[in-house]
C-alpha cells in the first residue's frame, strides 16, 4: 500500500496557497491509488525545534552523544521519510528561497553517516530515492520570461535532498500572488492545467520536472 508523507510548511496553514496547491497533487494521487496511506507532518507553526548540542557534535565526529532531544526527533523524522513511497512538500518561498521551518527540518533528516555518507569522492545519499512533489507559492515570478526575481529555493533543495539520495524531484508553483485576485486566479488556472496534464501522462516518475507556473505568464 502506498504510504503519501506531505510536509507542510506554511506558517499560514491551510490557508496557504501552497497547502492549496499540494492538496491538488494529493487529490491527483489519491485518485490512482484510493488506499494510499496519507501521513500529514505540519511543520510550519515551528513545531521542530532547531538542532541542539549534542546533534552539532554528532555531525563533526562519531563521538557518542545523547540519543534524545534533536537526535530522537532527526530520528522520527527520518524514519518517517523512509518509511514513505511518495513525498509533497508544501512551502512559501520566503526571501528567494526556502523558509527556516523547512530549513530545520532538512537539518533533522540530512544526517551524516544516517543519511548520507561521506567518501573520498564527496557525499553519497543513502536514501531510497522516491518522487518528491514541491508546491510552491512565491509572492514574486521567479520563473519564466516574466520573472522579476532570482530562486535560491528550487536548486537549493534539488543538490540538499540530492545529497541524502533524493533525485525525483517535480515542482509546481503558483507565482505572483502578490499581484493581486486577477493574477492569482489566471495562475492557478494554468497550474492546474499543467497538474492535469502532468498526472494523466507522466506520473508516477518524472527526473526534476519543472511544473513553474507564473502570474500572467504568456
């Protein structure tokens, strides 16, 4: 049975266009494989605390540190991630890149000698590579002929969840919500057009698929 973990990062919530946008994904899922499992981790109202002590000694050496606290919960998460066939996050883009909410939790489940390795040819994952679905909202165009701003957060989080064997990465954003309802309704249109599109020919696997739609895109 498919098991869905959907990482939401908005401090707004449900309210969120990118909670809206990852729901659309899930729905798309959900429709293939009715009985999927779907695991909610909420992580935007800063419910995982930043790394401590004992897990910032564990990253420089292999010298035996307190098992509780970050090094229980880099745990939990991680075996939650395991654990999951299919992976959605939700996430805002705040200041060009990816927010500290989303930030601490890759700081939990990017773990040396966990989920990665280091060799003499640099750092190789150790993760089971699944898809990762990535629903973007962004105030600004980052994307496209109209983009207006750089993104920081698309290659940052293809080379960070790379690094831990994650390479099935498809993204899809609504841009522009700053530009006001009219602008905000014509991209969810057309983000939604590119869902359909993407679910009824491509899905289940797709190599880091961009799906980035901007606000008045032509």
């Amino acid at each position: 049975m498919m098991k869905i973990l959907h990482v939401s990062c908005s401090p707004r919530g449900q309210a969120a266009e990118s909670y809206r946008l990852s729901q659309k994904i899930i729905g798309f899922m959900l429709q293939k494989e009715p009985t999927a499992i779907l695991v909610n981790r909420v992580i935007g109202g800063g419910t995982i605390p930043p790394v401590d002590e004992d897990y910032a000694i564990s990253q420089g050496s292999s010298a035996d540190v307190s098992q509780e606290a970050s090094m229980a919960r880099s745990e939990e998460l991680i075996l939650e991630l395991e654990s999951s066939d299919v992976v959605v996050i939700s996430t805002p883009m705040h200041n060009l890149t990816v927010p500290a909410t989303l930030k601490v939790w890759i700081d939990h489940i990017v773990r040396a000698r966990r989920t990665f390795s280091m060799t003499a040819e640099g750092k190789v994952g150790t993760l089971r590579d699944r898809p990762v679905f990535v629903a973007i909202a962004s105030g600004g165009r980052f994307s496209g002929e109209r983009a207006r701003q750089p993104d920081f957060l698309t290659p940052y989080l293809k080379a960070i969840l790379g690094m831990v064997g994650l390479h099935d990465l498809t993204f899809f954003s609504v841009q522009g919500t700053g530009s006001g309802p009219d602008a905000v309704a014509e991209t969810r249109t057309r983000t939604d057009q590119a869902l359909q599109e993407y679910f009824s020919s491509f899905y289940p696997r797709a190599q880091q698929v961009d799906r980035s739609v901007p606000a008045n895109a032509r």
